[in-house]
C-alpha cells in the first residue's frame, strides 16, 4: 500500500435490491456488455458508510483516492508530454499537454478529430510551494471505470459509469500535484487531486474552457441564486459574459456541449464562468470563493464537457451523476419521488389549517403523494396536519428559511422536531452562493436529513452538481428563473422554456414548480403548460396552481397519471429556444411533451420507441385559442408518426399505454 497513489475505484454493481418499488417503474440488472466490462478484473463494491456519514457530524471528503493495491495494478504511462486518454468507443479524446521548459499544463477535448475544447490552460496555486507551474512528470496510471448503478429519481432507472482514466502525478520542491483525467463516450472531465500531508491554502485555480472560433451559445448571466434568464449566445456575448454553469455551446464542427462541474461539496468552491474579453474563445474558471484551505488528501470538483453529435446525446447524458461518488444511503426505501400540491403560488393562505386540509384533500383526489406547507405553516396545526394527511395517503414537506438550518444545533434540532412530527420532507430556501460555507449547509443538511430519513428540496440555491448519486433524497432544487417569476408579471417565456431542456435540465432535477394555468402572462398556450410535467424533470414535481384550475381541466387525467421519476428519457426533436419534444418511460407507459415558442408548428412523434402491439395515445393538444385543450385518443403502435399541430407558443402531452 503506498500513502498516496493514483487509484481510483473499478467496480461492477447491482442495482440496489433496496430500491423502492414503484408501480409502474422497474429496476433492471446492467445488460451482458458492462458484465464483459469487468471480465478479468474482478470488479468490487462501492465504498459505503451505513451510518450515513461520520459519527461526528462532519461532512467526509466525496471521494478519497483509494490506495493501489497488487491485485489490479494500474496501467502504465508514457513520461513524455502530451498524454492522452480515449473514451471506450475511441470517438473522444483527453489531452494534458505540458509546457516545455515552465512546466506549464493545458488540456484540450476532440470528438472524431475535431476540436471540442482547444488547448486550456489549467492550474491549481497553493500557499508555499506554487503548483501553477514548474512541475516535473512523476508517474501516471490508466484505469478503467466500469460500474451500474440506481437512483430513485431522475432521467432513467439505471445509470451506467463506463470511462478510461488516466492519472498523472506531478511534483515541486518535495510537493505532490495529482491531475485526474477522465474520457466518457459522452464527455471529457478533469480534476485535481493533493496527497494526504495537513491542511493546504488554495490560492487560485486556473482552467475553463476555450472554444473553436465561431462557436455559439446558450445560457444565463451569472447570478448568486442562480435564476438568470436563459438566451441564446453569439461568440461575441460569450466573450463578454458572466455566466451561470451549465452552458451549452455548438461549435463548427456541428459537435454539440454543455460545459458545467460535478461533484460540488464543501471542502472546497463551487465556480461559474465568464469570457475572456479577448476574443479567443476563452471562458474562464470564476471560483466561488479564494484562498480556501482544503484538507488533505483532497480533491476538486470535475470540470467537464457533454459531447455528442445531436441534442439527444445532450440531453440523455448521466455524466454529471456518473462523476459523484457512490451513495452514502443504504436502505432507501424511504425515498419516494411524488408529485406535489402547493398553495403559495396561487396566493392561498399558508397559515390557515383549514386551508392546508382542503389541499391536502385535493392532493388524495388527484393521486398525488405530498403536500408541501410554504412560509406561514404553524407549528401548532402542524402535527395534527400530518396525522391527517396519513390518513388520507399525503406525506408533508416543510419550508424552511436557511438561516434557521446554519448552525449543526438548528439543523439537529429542527430535525429531530420534524421527524417527530412524521415530516416526509424539506424545502430550504435561501441559501445563495458558491462559497465553502454555504456550500457547507447544504452538504451538512444533506447528511442529517438522511440520517432521519427526511427528503430535501434546496430553494434560493446553487446549481446541481450531480449529488442525488451520492445522497438520492435530494430529491430537486431551484436554481432556475421558474414559474414563481409570473407573480411578478415578469415570467418564463415560451423560449426560455425550449432551452432549458439542453441546459439546467441536463445537469439536475429542476424544481420549476410548472402547470400554472390561471396565470403564465400570457406566455404559453395551457397544453403547452399541460406538456411541462414530462419537458421538465424533477423528483418531486411541485404543480403550482390552485385546486380548481386543475379539477375542472380536460387533462385532469393526465395530471393524475404523470409520474415524477422515469425509467427511460429520449429527446424525440428539438432546437434551442424553438421547440421541444421529450419522450419518457414509465414501466411500460410512455409520455411525451412537446412545446414550441413563437412560431406555430407541427410536432412530429414517431412512435418507434414502444414495445410491440397495441397502443392507445391520449393527447392533450392546443385547441383554437391559448386557453382551450383539446382532447383526443388514437391507436397507435410502433409503426405510429403523430404529427400534432401546436399554435405560436404552444404544445401537447401525450400518455401512450396499452390498449
């Protein structure tokens, strides 16, 4: 066993045989190909920690290295620069390149030969011995990542971790520097890693992401919460940009990439970026924070590059999950995605019990599984309102502000409170920044909460960074300029919401809390709102508007139908800011969303994603204004293409079952 060294962790798993069972979603084993993966090097089990975390309620490291060990040596490397690493199907290519004679590093992402990332300089500045430069070759080593695994929310119901790896070491004046290079079929990362030796200053990270000339972009000017207004971006505008992660760009090669990080914790920053003004393509690193102490052994957050040949690859990525560590939670039979009824949005009293029982009531009329109490809930009431909703099938969640969960005595003592009260889950609202320390109440939240078996929804937050693999009761969070925004006339338009599906979506569940009827400011047509409950994914699926708007609708049907977490997602068409159409599975049951932004068009679905047989397609479309749904029912199979007319900002939902 050496102190420090460059291997990470190869293993094969199950999905958990503690997943929660839900009606109409399955867990599968991963198929012959990943099983061949692991032919002859023994695959082994995640790390796991059946407490939850450490006894002292400190947040642990995401994802130690691991020592070697003789038994499945590393691969070997070259000494000399460059260094490269290809993904498994040998389409996309990593490489770190160091600087003759400064010793200098860069990195740089080709897909079939064409530039993704040009050449970026990277580094990471300590306090003592400067590791941006200067550096001289150690060692490196080549791994392969082969593993499976489950999460009871999100995009599917399998994950699959496939990646080669490269690690390379590097060394100054006795100091150790460790550069951890990942290539996906889908996508590029890197990251840094220091040896275990005391606490080390963090004075600087150099890295970004430089862009082929003539690329464009999609995203959202920078700000704390995270609720920028997503738009289209000439090269121009993203070099003098600052700008919210993820950003999704389309360089001329007609490759297409969303640029974020993954594993964002607490022992260090969280980071966005902001162009070079200098009309070199650069987008540069911009950390949350300077000067951080880190403890050793450490490591950074990934950053990283989806890559693929079409939106679809975009959208169907799990890189973002795949980059976290393993789950942390054992037994997650507690975890259960739902749909949920809220009475803040519609302006209905959040302090009146009686109210709370009305929308808990409605809530069990529509099948759906909770009721979230907004600012205002009464600690008085709130008991007998749990016990009420059980009776009825409805499990609560609680808002809460973030300053009441800042400290590990608030957050030790309103859980235990909650727990007592039976509370399913929390709603933490206002805790801005990419900072150590508020990244600190989230990760210090996380852990308490799964250690008293209670779901979290961050609100007022940072982006996702992939954390549902390691803790899969957060179940959404904010991060987006969402539905809330139409009470102050000012909402999401229909283009901003044909974006959002190949930018925040991709990276998170997004708690946009959609389906607002009685007041979108006239954005969208209503099936078009109909059709974000599959566009948009979310663990738990807050539906904003009041009781009536949804019990005398035509979809009420479909809303009662549309689960929150799926088995499989497939982009069916789309383009940035014009229209969308999602597909996705649910046992054997698919929905589908289409939805399109100023101009009419017609939605072309063909069906070739269903199983043989019979099917019966239930639509919910535009009708001849922006207020009317029309409702019809066809048998299809996979040999069906709908082509559903929408009008100027409009859209359908569609559930396909058996007939």
């Amino acid at each position: 066993m050496r102190a420090f060294s460059s291997r990470l962790l190869l293993i094969f798993s199950a999905v958990p045989a503690s997943k929660p069972a839900r009606t109409l979603r399955s867990s599968r084993l991963l198929g012959i190909g990943l099983l061949l993966l692991c032919a002859g090097s023994a695959c082994k089990s995640p790390r796991s920690d059946p407490s939850g975390g450490p006894d002292d309620g400190s947040v642990a490291a995401p994802d130690a290295m691991l020592p070697s060990d003789d038994e499945h040596p590393p691969g070997p490397v070259a000494a000399a620069s460059p260094w490269r690493v290809n993904s498994p199907d040998n389409r996309l290519v990593v490489e770190i390149a160091a600087e003759s004679g400064t010793g200098r590093l860069s990195y740089r992402i080709d897909y079939d030969g064409q530039h993704v990332v040009e050449p970026t300089r990277i580094a990471l500045a300590t306090a003592g011995v400067d590791l941006s430069g200067g550096l001289a070759f150690v060692e490196g080593a080549t791994h392969v990542i082969a593993q499976s695994y489950g999460i009871p929310t999100g995009k599917r119901s399998t994950y699959v971790d496939h990646a080669n790896e490269l690690a390379l070491t590097f060394e100054k004046s006795g100091k150790r520097l460790q550069l951890v290079v990942r290539a996906y079929d889908d996508g590029g990362a890197y990251r840094w890693a220091l040896p275990a030796g005391g606490d080390v200053t963090v004075n600087s990270e150099t890295g970004g992401f430089k862009l082929p000339s003539g690329t464009v972009g999609w995203a959202a000017d920078f700000t704390a919460d995270y609720q920028g207004k997503w738009d289209a971006q000439t090269a121009s505008q993203l070099d003098h940009g600052e700008l919210e992660f993820p950003v999704l760009v389309k360089v001329a090669s007609n490759r297409w990439a969303l640029l974020s990080e993954a594993s964002v914790y607490s022992s260090y920053f969280g980071a966005h970026l902001s162009g070079s003004r200098a009309g070199d393509g650069l987008l540069r690193l911009q950390p949350g924070e300077s000067d951080v102490q880190v403890k050793t052994p450490f490591v950074s957050p990934w950053r990283l590059a989806i890559v693929g040949d079409s939106l679809a690859d975009i959208v169907a990525s799990t890189l973002v999950e795949n980059l976290n560590p393993p789950s942390e939670i054992t037994d997650t039979s507690w975890i259960k995605p739902g749909r949920s009824a809220w009475s803040w949005w519609s302006g209905d009293s959040t302090s009146s019990y009686d109210t709370q029982v009305r929308y808990v009531d409605f809530a069990a009329s529509m099948g759906w599984e909770y009721y979230l109490c907004d600012e205002g809930w009464q600690a008085s009431w709130m008991p007998q309102l749990v016990d009420y909703a059980r009776s009825k099938g409805v499990g609560i969640w609680l808002w809460i502000d973030g300053d009441h969960m800042n400290t590990d005595a608030k957050i030790a003592a309103n859980l235990a409170l909650w727990s007592s009260w039976g509370i399913k889950g929390i709603k933490v609202d206002y805790v801005f920044g990419d900072s150590t320390s508020e990244l600190a109440v989230y990760d210090k939240v996380a852990l308490a909460a799964a250690q008293k078996h209670i779901m979290v929804n961050y609100h007022g937050c940072t982006k996702p960074s992939g954390e549902r693999r390691r803790w899969p009761h957060l179940m959404t969070r904010e991060a987006i300029y969402g539905a809330e925004q139409y009470k102050g006339n000012n909402g999401p338009t229909a283009k901003f919401n044909c974006i959002v599906p190949f930018t925040r979506n991709v990276v998170g569940p997004m708690d946009y809390t959609p389906v607002t009827y009685s007041d979108n400011d006239g954005q969208t047509t209503a099936a078009h709102q109909t059709a974000l409950d599959v566009v948009f994914e979310s663990g738990v699926q807050h539906l904003a508007d009041k009781p009536s708007s949804y019990q005398n609708n035509v979809a009420k049907d479909f809303l009662e139908e549309c689960p929150s977490a799926w088995d499989e997602t497939r982009l069916v068409e789309g383009e940035p800011g014009r229209f969308v159409t999602m597909a996705r599975r649910s046992g054997v049951d698919w929905f589908v969303g289409a939805i399109c932004a100023d101009a009419p068009r017609t939605a072309t679905i063909p069906l070739i994603f269903l199983a043989d047989g019979p099917y019966v397609a239930d639509i919910y479309r535009d009708g001849t204004s922006a207020s009317q749904q029309v409702v019809e029912h066809r048998n299809v199979d996979k040999t069906t293409v709908l082509a559903i007319p929408l009008l100027a900002n409009g859209g359908c939902a569609i559930r396909v079952h058996r007939r």
